[in-house]
C-alpha cells in the first residue's frame, strides 16, 4: 500500500472519471478527424477547421488533480459567460462570429522590445499540458475543466519584461462586428484584466489554448484566454489581443464597471460576501449540488504566500 500525502485538488487515482478514460483513448486515436468521427463524439463547431486541432490533446501534467468530476464537455460548452456575445448563458448559439483565425497577439509595455506573434507560432514556442482546474466564477457556481496551456510564466519569459514592470493587464478584441455585445456602450469595453508578476509568475496560472482534449471552443473564449484558479472566474479573460506590461495596477472591466462589486485582486474567499450575495458556498455545475466554497479555490498551499503583508488591502472581490 502507498502512504502519500494529497494535497487539497487532488484526487485518488481510483477516482479517475469517464473523461479522463475517454481522453487517454483519444491520446491512442490520435486527433485527426477521422478519430472524431470514429469514436462518435459530437463535434464542436471550433475544432474541425483549427490549424492547431493535430497539436491536442496534449498530455496531461497528474500533479493537477481534483476532488471532484470533470464538468461534461456538453454542459460547459453551454454555459458561459462571455459578454461580447450576451449577457445570458447561452453563448454557444451566437459565438460563430468571433474569427480566430488569423489571430495576433501583441505583446508590449515595458519589454526589452514589443513585438506581435501570431497565435499558430505562439503554439510552437510554447510547451502544451492538461491540467485539471476548478474554476469559481464569483456568481457563486463552479465548474472543473480539462484545461490545455502553458504555464503564463513561458510567455513572460519570452516576453522580457524590464524591471520597471509590476503588473501585466490583458485585452480581448474590440470590434464589434465579431462581438456584437460591445454595441452596448455602458459597458467599458474591451474586456480588461490584470495580474501582478508575482501572480503571472506564479505556477498555477494557465494560459488556456485548449479544453477537453481539443482547441478551445469560441465560447471557451478561442483562440487563448487566461485561468487563474484561485480567483473569481472574471479575472480569467478571453479570446486576448494584448498583453501589456506596466508600472501601475490596470483597471478590469468588472471593476471599471462597479468598483464597489469588484476590484483588482478577487481572490475566492468564502467568508467575504459579495456585497449583493454569499460567498460561502457554491453550485456544482451539472450536479443539481450546493457545496461549500474555500479559501482560494482550495489552492491556498500554491497561491497564500503571494498575499503575505496586504492583509489590510481588498485583495478578497
Ligand atoms: N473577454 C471576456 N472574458 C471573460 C468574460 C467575458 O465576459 N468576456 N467573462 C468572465 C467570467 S465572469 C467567467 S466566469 C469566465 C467564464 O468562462 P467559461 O465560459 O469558459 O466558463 O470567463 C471570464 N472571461
Ligand atoms: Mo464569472
């Protein structure tokens, strides 16, 4: 018998879900398209026309385990937040106008030198791994993900950041022909957000290419979006353009919005009520289950360390 210590995310081995099986079977297929079609899996609409689709699954990094079930693919392609296309869920049925292809991202501020790359030759630089994430969106529901990335860090890295860079602030598109959401001009768009180095830095924080085994869906935010699973889901930008590095703290659309809703850092901390609504607990998407929420999304032992000293700031919405 093994005698070994989990940490809070991870799960037993015996625990292991039909989606873990069905992707280890994808792995042996390989990702063509004729295994898509063979193994008689609905197709969704991003991956048969991708240029990256022969690039997934990548294999998975089992240091980032769960305590519970991966989300079903159907109902987290469903469900989405993604105000560019409507305020409601149902995302999926109007999110054919987003392009991702081609796609840049520009990557300036204060770098040794700003350059754009586009989102195929990013792919390349770049070392892909599954990882299984919780994400708790602060609307109080959650959801586990077969997430495909790379570490943020990778692009840090590649991006040489001077020492007079503090933060990195992301930008999704503006065009309101592909998302016809930023018609509504109340809101500030484009969609904005941020983290400090030390949090872009940090292990945990995914930049996000794929899920399920396959390139993002457009509603997943296609074709790379952000995932920091310790924090309210609205930090985890979508479909980015820009990623800049700078001095001062970036606003975020949520918080430029209504900054007594919302603020820079929004880690998950159950006993922090949204002004409007409890934080204590949360929905389990698809189980029909309230749970209780924890602190940093449970991922307290990677992510604690980075909050030491600014106990007095907002760092909790
Ligand atoms: N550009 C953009 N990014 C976004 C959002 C958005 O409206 N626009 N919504 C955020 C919120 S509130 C959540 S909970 C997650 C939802 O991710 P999902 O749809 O993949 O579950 O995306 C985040 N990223
Ligand atoms: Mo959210």
């Amino acid at each position: 018998m093994h005698y070994f210590r989990h940490k809070g995310w991870e799960i037993a081995e015996r625990e292991a879900t039909p989606e873990a099986l069905f992707l280890n079977r994808r792995a042996l297929l390989g990702a063509g398209a004729g295994a898509i079609a063979a193994s008689g899996l609905p197709a969704f609409a991003a991956e048969d026309s991708d240029p990256s689709a022969s690039i997934y699954p990548a294999r998975r990094n089992e240091s980032f385990k769960l305590d519970r079930d991966i989300t079903p693919e159907k109902l987290n392609a469903q469900y989405n937040n993604f105000y560019e296309f409507g305020m409601d869920k149902r995302i999926f049925t109007r999110v054919d106008t987003l392009k991702t292809r081609p796609w840049e991202i520009a990557i300036d501020g204060l770098i040794e030198k700003p350059f754009k790359i586009a989102i195929d030759d990013l792919l390349k630089k770049v070392q892909l791994e599954e990882r299984l994430y919780r994400h708790r969106c602060v609307e109080a529901w959650s959801m586990t993900v077969p997430w495909t990335g790379f570490p943020l860090k990778q692009l840090v890295d590649l991006a040489k950041p001077t020492s007079g860079a503090k933060y990195v602030r992301f930008e999704t598109f503006l065009d309101p022909k592909m998302g016809p959401g930023q018609k509504q001009s109340w809101y500030p768009w484009p969609y904005v957000e941020g983290l400090s180095m030390a949090e872009a830095t940090n292990d945990l924080t995914l930049m996000v290419t794929g899920a399920y085994g396959k390139p993002l869906a457009k509603q997943f935010g296609a074709p790379i979006r952000l995932h920091a699973p310790w924090k309210y889901g609205f930090k985890s930008v979508k479909s980015i353009t820009r990623m800049s590095f700078v001095a001062e703290q970036p606003k975020n659309f949520w918080q430029s919005l209504q900054s007594s809703e919302y603020g820079f850092w929004a880690n998950v901390n159950p006993e922090v009520a949204h002004p409007r609504w409890s934080q204590a607990t949360e929905e389990v998407l698809g189980t029909g289950n309230r749970i209780p929420s924890t602190l940093f999304n449970g991922y307290g032992e990677q992510v604690a360390h980075l909050y030491k000293g600014m106990e007095s700031e907002k760092i909790w919405f």
